[in-house]
C-alpha cells in the first residue's frame, strides 16, 4: 500500500479514536464544523485528504495539537 495513503488512513483512526472519546456522533461533529457528515466519515476512513485548515479546526476544537494527529503518520509515510 502506498506510505501517503497509510499517512492518511493513520490520522483518520486519529480523528475517529478523539471523536469517540468524546462522545460525538460523526453526524454531530459534522455539524459542529459545518461539513457533510460523508466528508467527515471519508477523513476519518482516509479516503479523502483533510485540508490542513480543517485539521487545525479540528484540532482547535478538541485543544489538542496538530502534531497530535500527525505525529506517528509523518515519519511512517518517509
């Protein structure tokens, strides 16, 4: 399998371990940051490549970093 594609599916499990944590639906989040629930569910299945605006709101929302959802995903993907 392609690293870039691994990268991509490593954030979404990210992006899906944070929203379960904390108790949202993808629908419920979807909502939050204004965006179709099937665009959420594509970032967090990595089929679709999150925009770094988007990742920083995210992250945003949560307080976290985004390193935090890159972190492990960078170095696996060189």
């Amino acid at each position: 399998m392609n690293k870039r594609i691994d990268m991509y599916k490593s954030v979404g499990y990210r992006l899906a371990e944070c929203r379960k944590n904390n108790g949202l639906s993808q629908s419920k989040l979807s909502d939050i940051l204004k965006i179709p629930q099937r665009t959420y569910a594509g970032y967090e299945l990595g089929d679709r490549r999150i925009p770094l605006d988007m990742l920083l709101e995210i992250a945003n929302y949560y307080k976290l970093s985004v390193a935090y959802f890159v972190e492990n995903s960078i170095s696996e993907a060189v």
